[in-house]
C-alpha cells in the first residue's frame, strides 16, 4: 500500500486507493451532498474552504475544513441501523484521534431545512473562535 506523505497532515495517511476512490464519489454524489456543496462550496459559507469526499487515513469523509480540523457527515437512513450507528461511532473515534471533530446530520434535514444545518454550523464557529 502507498501512503500520501503530506506534512501538514491534509490527508492523514490516506492511500492512493482511498484518494482515488474519493474522486470517484465526488462524481457521484448524493442529492443532500450536492445541496450541502451548493451552500459550502468556494468559500461562500463564512468565507471557508470545504473540500468534499475528503480522504483521511482510511475514510472518505463527506465534507472537510482543513483550517478548523471540522468534518461534516451526512446520514442516510442505513445510518439509524444499530450495527451502522457502531461503525459511525467507531468512525468518530477515529477521526477524533487525528484532532477533528464530527458533526453529523441526516439527510433528511439537509433536504427539507438547509437553513438550519448552516445554522448549527455556525453554531460550531462560535465555539470553536472561544
């Protein structure tokens, strides 16, 4: 396996398969991913740079602020599974290793109030600024 050296820890490792995989789903993204990157996308949202399907170590998360160590995943209903809801958690565990912090929303309330899930993301730039 080839690991990605990057000395400012942009990718955490991922492979070159994890990197090229990313870049497949980009192609592919969900209808609440492609809303979310609609309101997150050249830095429109508090001036931010998002990247999308962002690899890191050996997971392709959905959404990443590299300047605030922020990740954003979006759940789909297979998400409120119990044996998915462990991977998730085992997931953030991971991640949280690294020094990045999840904030997770499920799609359904990307889809129906977008409003509110930019506003709980601010209310994560509040906490993060103090």
């Amino acid at each position: 396996m080839v690991f990605i050296k990057n000395t400012d820890n942009f990718y955490f490792g991922a492979s070159q398969e994890i990197i090229s995989r990313a870049r497949l789903l980009r192609k592919n993204m969900t209808m609440a991913e492609r809303v979310l990157w609609y309101n997150l996308q050249n830095h429109q949202f508090k001036e931010l740079k998002f990247r999308r399907q962002h690899p890191i170590c050996q997971f392709i998360v959905d959404f990443y602020c590299h300047k605030l160590k922020l990740v954003i995943e979006l759940d789909g209903n297979f998400h409120h599974d119990d044996a998915q809801k462990v991977k998730d958690d085992y997931r953030t565990q991971e991640l949280n290793r690294f020094g990045l912090t999840v904030i997770r929303f499920d799609n359904e309330i990307v889809l129906t109030n977008i409003s509110k899930v930019k506003s709980e993301i601010e209310k994560f730039l509040k906490i993060f600024e103090n």
